[in-house]
C-alpha cells in the first residue's frame, strides 16, 4: 500500500507549521494533525505576547544597545548552567541557537513578512554576576501583531501549500500511537474525535466518532508541553524549587497535556530533563476567563515592591523582572504559594504590562494610533479593566486599608502585619531622599533608566510609594502560573528523535516545546525570554528541512 504522504506533522502549533512550510517548500506531501478544531490553528502561539530573542539588532543598535554573539552565548550559559552528561545535545542547540540569533534568524524572518516594534525589551535581568544567569542587554523584540504576527506568513504558506495539494489538515484527529515497521517509525493511528465549534482557547470535548491510522515515511512531533497537565507538572517538579504549589494558574489551553510525550518514549524516543520546567510568579486570575484556570502573566517593570506572603520584602535581586525561576523558588521556600506587589498608580501606568496577544490590542491589532495611546492616555484599558475586575487586585487610598484587604483576600489567619508593612514601605522611601542609595533595587531602578527604552515607556521615574501625591496604592496578589516544559524529548541538530542509546530513531523528529525546544533542552535550567517562540521557529526549520530527503 502507498504512503498516505511523505511526512505526517503531529500538532498545528508555530513549530509544526514552520517544519510543514519546509516540507512544502521542497515539493513533499505532508499531512498536519491536531486533536483540537480548526479554529485552534497556531496552537500557543496565538496567544503569546510574540518577544524574540535577537542578537546585535538595528532595533538594539538605534536604543545605542552593545550586544554581540559572544556576549549572548555567556548569557545563555550562565542561565541554563549545563551540568548534565545528557546536556550534550542541548548544549549543542544552544550554541546553534546563538548561532541563529546572532546571524540570519531576523533577515530570514523579515523575508517573511515579520515586522518589530522599535523598542527593545529587557526581561530576565539577573542582577548577579557577569558570569551568572540573566540578559546583559536587552533582547526581547516584540513581533508587530504579537503571537497571531508571528504565526501569520507561517499560516499563510501552508494553506497555499494546501491550495496546491502538497498539505492536508486533518482536525480532531489525536494520535495515540506510533506505528513502527520493526524499528523505523512509519507512520500514526489514533482517535477521530467529534467536531466542535469551541471558541477557540476553550477546552473541547474528547468524544471518540471513529479511528484513524496513517503512514508515511518520516513523522514529526510538534505537539507542545505539559503546563495544562497539572499532575504531571507535579509529578516532575524538581525539589530544587521547593516543594510543587497546592494551587497554580495556567497559562496555556487545556489541550497541552503532555500526551505525546509518553506515546513518542514509547516508540523508542528518549525524554530526558523532565525536571526542567517554566513556570512565572507573577500570574493573576484571568477574570474573563477562557480556559481551565486561565491566567496570565503580569510584565512588570522594576520598580514594584515584592513581598511574600507574611509580608516580608524578598531578597537582592529578585525584583521584578529580573530572574523569574530564582524568584519561584524563594516563593516556594517560604511555605506559600503566592506573594505580593505593592506599587502606586504612577508605576502600574508606566510599568503594567499583560502578557499576551489579547491583552494587547494595541500591537495585536498593529495600530500606532493605540500604541501612542497607551504611551500618553494613563493605565493601559487592559490593565484597567484588571484592576477594577480581577479578584487579585487591591487599589486603596491608604496602607491600613490596603493591608486589610490583602488580608481579607488571602483568607484565613491574617499574615500581614500593617507595622511590618509600612516598616518595609517607608525604609525603602527613605532612600530615595538622596542620588545613591544602600538599597539595591533603588540603584538597580536608576540604572535601569539609563537605558532609553525604559525610561521612555517602561519605568516610572523613582517616586516615594507613601506620598499621597504619587497614590493611590495599588496591591497585586501573585499566583505560581504554569507555562513551559524545558526538557523534553532528546534530539541531535536535524531534529530527529534519539533513542536512550543515543542514536535516532529512523522516520521521527521532534520540534518545539516537546523536544524542549531543541535537543531535549537547549534552554538548560533556565530561560532569557524571547527564546520559546524563536525555539519553535528554529526546531521546526531544522526538522523541516533535514525530513525533505525522505523518499
């Protein structure tokens, strides 16, 4: 019997797309599966904010930023701290990765049709060592459109590919097994579920209607993490983060569930690095809500005051935005699963920004008009709307009645004690009476607007938080938010899937979240922000064009 195609794609997200555009490119027959509805294409993609981490840009060079290929691969090292025998191959993309960055990954995507905003991001700070985990310089370039910009010219080549013939989608069709001809995988079978009309982001049913089996010559994996997975999340937390939360947040769709990555390990792939994971501290409850838990991530900049759940202020350097797992773990150490902001109307103008496509209309829907908007008109519409609400925001003209609200939301035995509260608040005012300071985050701030960027649109200029004048205050309760897996399953440079003796498994690839965005986790421990999408981008590009030689 003839092969139903040259390759079968496994998931519709950003790195299947890009691998079935390679595929397309070269003439092959590819058929892309997906357990959810049409109306999901683009998978997580869509509702990212669309950061990409480059290298040496125009856009860093016109903000008078220094970045170079070298200065980028320290960081990146410094952060994902290879320590493993299995970090070969991770180590391996890592530097393929800067590579890419650094060389033709922003031509090569504005050939395209890929546009950026002008000004460059600056998340994962660090504020350690030269040598430690961080971003030197800032390197998140924010896609014109956010997630749905990036996934665009993707999209569009394959539904003309679709057009000619070359692709087939086939929706509702979950893969529950790899079919092998002794050890070459050769082809997928599976469950046809029932249609659904969803809106796109809500949970579909996992009705069965029929069943499917389909071959071809190579299969590609690109069916994401598991931060919709709870349990498993829970079940490979690492105990170097503490103990896993009572009580998460997502921040993806139900549908990444980790499934594939079971079904693939038992067709001769290797997972390794489970314990590596990416989860944000700084996540509110969606109060429009489209999936189970829906959350999202608050972008902050670096002026909010962080306090744990007793009230105490945590430690140098974790500030807001500076280093996200380092932060989690100090979270998880005091025996609670949530912490606190507290900043004034003057930052969270300045400073507030939601993570997301949805949550920014303004360069989702690329109006300049918008953008200008935001820049000039107050506290964001998105922002504002959480604020008036989100159950996780507290806004009160003074600190006894912030306090009391934080308590009464946090429920049970009242943990904040205002003397503690106000101590932490007016000590840290104090040093804003003169241009140096003892306190880091004081120093860290006025550093910070040095460079244009933030000083234009990202920070607020350093105020004192108890001065009416500046208020009101605002309270912010921060839930643990579910987002990436960093491991994943082992893969050499053309993306295809290694068996625990090292070799591949002939006719499987993996890409993207699933192959930990490269290697089984080119990210190592920790991430520098703008690397998930690129990630996808840059696995799917390799296994699309390594599985064109099939046949």
């Amino acid at each position: 019997m003839p092969d139903d195609a040259d390759v079968i794609v496994v998931g519709t997200g950003l790195a299947g797309l890009v691998a079935a555009a390679e595929l397309a490119e070269a003439g092959k027959k590819t058929i892309i599966l997906d357990q959810e509805p049409e109306q999901s294409l683009g998978g997580q993609a869509f509702w990212s904010f669309g950061g990409l981490f480059l290298v040496d840009s125009p856009e860093q060079r016109r903000m008078r930023i220094r970045d170079s290929h070298d200065l980028a691969l320290e960081d990146w090292l410094g952060t994902a701290a290879f320590d493993r025998p299995e970090d070969f191959w991770p180590r391996r993309w890592a530097e393929a990765y800067i590579g890419f960055a650094a060389g033709e990954k922003r031509s090569w995507l504005i050939e395209r049709g890929i546009k950026f905003f002008p000004v460059v991001g600056w998340a994962e700070r660090g504020g350690g060592n030269a040598v430690g985990p961080g971003n030197s310089v800032p390197r998140f370039h924010i896609t014109w459109g956010t997630g749905p910009g990036v996934l665009e010219p993707f999209v569009q080549r394959v539904r003309e590919a679709e057009s000619q013939g070359l692709i087939r989608f086939k929706f509702r069709h979950r893969v529950n097994e790899l079919l092998r001809a002794g050890a070459v995988v050769t082809g997928v079978r599976g469950d046809i579920l029932a249609p659904s009309d969803v809106e796109r982001g809500r949970k579909s049913s996992r009705d069965i209607s029929g069943d499917f089996e389909l071959k071809a010559q190579a299969v590609i994996v690109a069916s994401g993490g598991i931060g919709a997975n709870h349990e498993l999340v829970r079940k490979n937390w690492p105990q170097r983060l503490g103990a896993p939360p009572r009580r998460m947040i997502s921040g993806v769709p139900d549908h990444v569930d980790g499934r594939m990555l079971a079904i693939t390990e038992e067709a001769g792939g290797r997972v390794i690095n489970r314990d590596r994971m990416w989860h944000y501290v700084e996540g509110i409850k969606n109060w429009a809500p489209l999936w189970t838990g829906h959350g999202i991530r608050i972008l902050p900049g670096p002026s909010s005051l962080w306090l744990d759940a007793r009230g105490k202020r945590l430690p140098v350097p974790l500030y807001p935005g500076f280093d996200t797992l380092g932060t989690l773990s100090h979270i998880m150490a005091t025996g609670f699963d949530y912490s606190w902001f507290i900043l004034t109307k003057k930052i969270i103008q300045k400073e507030f920004a939601l993570s997301g496509s949805e949550q920014n209309p303004d360069l989702t829907g690329k109006s300049w008009r918008q953008v200008l908007g935001r820049a000039t008109s107050g506290i964001p519409g998105p922002v504002k709307a959480f604020m008036e609400k989100g159950e996780d925001f507290i806004v009160e003209p003074d600190l006894p009645a912030l306090v009391a609200r934080m308590n009464a939301l946090a429920g049970g035995e009242p943990l904040l004690e205002l003397a503690q509260v106000e101590r932490e608040i007016r000590a840290r005012d104090r040093q804003l009476d003169n241009p140096f300071s003892k306190d880091m985050q004081i120093t860290a701030l006025r550093g910070a607007r040095a460079y244009l960027g933030d000083k234009l649109i990202r920070m607020a200029r350093p105020h004192k938080m108890l001065d009416p004048a500046n208020g009101p205050l605002i309270a912010v309760r921060l839930n643990i938010l579910t987002r990436k897996t960093l491991g994943g399953l082992q893969t050499d440079l053309d993306s295809r899937v290694l068996d625990a003796d090292g070799q591949p498994v002939e006719g499987l690839y993996a890409v993207g979240e699933v192959s930990g965005f490269g290697g089984g986790g080119m990210h190592g421990y920790a991430a520098l922000e703008g690397t998930f999408l690129g990630g996808c981008i840059f696995s799917g590009r390799s296994a699309g064009r390594a599985a064109r030689t099939v046949g």
